[in-house]
C-alpha cells in the first residue's frame, strides 16, 4: 500500500506544475476577453482614442487574472496583496515588452505573417509570464 501511495503522490507532484500552467492558460483566455471587451466599450461606446482603450482594457483585465490567478491556479494564501499585485503588472508588462521585441523580430527579420508570428510570442510569452507569476509573484 506504501508503494502506492508513494506512487500516487509522485504523479501528483509531478503534474501540479502541468496544471497550475494549464490554469493559468485558461485564466488568460478569459483575460483576453475581457480585455477585448473593455477595448470595445471604451473605442465603440465611448468613442474614445485606442490607445485608452489599450490601456483600459490592460488594466481591467491584468486586475482580473490577478485576482483569479492568485486564488484559482496558484492558491496563493499568504503575502502583501498590494506588494504582489505590483510585481504581477511588471510580470505583465515585462511580458508585452518581450513579446513586442519578439513579434518585431519574427515579423521585420524572419518574415513571419503577423499573425503566426503572434501566436509564436504568445506561446514563449505565456511561459515567462507563467514562471514570472509562480516563481516570483505568488512565491511561497
């Protein structure tokens, strides 16, 4: 029965991290639409320039994947909120910068469609913010 439960135990230790990233993954995806959504409210309703619906929308939406992410995929319990909160923007923002050099890159020097070229970023991109967020952000 030890072996077992020895055996058990690893599996589990072994895919938490697997699916702590598959969580964070899907958080993003709600991100994304809430951020669309604050972009369209603030550009389509709100007759507003992009650039304010940009940043709106980031605003809104890295708020949410904060809160979700600090509950839901990392069950973070302990800490300064505030102190987190800050490091999880600079997570973020450290992410759209990499993300811009990268997409510039694939895009001006590889010649990649823009749009596969995204889709490129976003992959590395969500595993920097991923490790940024577990590693640093929600360290326990």
């Amino acid at each position: 029965m030890g072996r077992i439960t020895s055996l058990v135990n690893d599996l589990i230790s072994r895919y938490h991290l697997a699916w702590q990233f598959f969580k964070f993954c899907l958080v993003g995806l709600t991100n994304l639409a809430i951020y669309l959504a604050i972009y369209y409210l603030i550009t389509r309703v709100g007759h507003l320039h992009y650039i304010y619906g940009s940043i709106g929308g980031f605003l809104v939406a890295v708020t949410w994947s904060f809160v979700i992410n600090l509950n839901w995929t990392f069950k973070h319990k302990t800490g300064n909120r505030r102190q987190q909160y800050v490091k999880f923007i600079i997570a973020n923002l450290i992410g759209m910068g990499v993300n811009l050099l990268l997409l510039s890159f694939f895009i001006e020097v590889v010649g990649l469609y823009d749009l596969a070229a995204q889709l490129v970023c976003t992959v590395f991109v969500a595993f920097l913010n991923f490790g940024l967020n577990r590693f640093w952000t929600f360290r326990k």
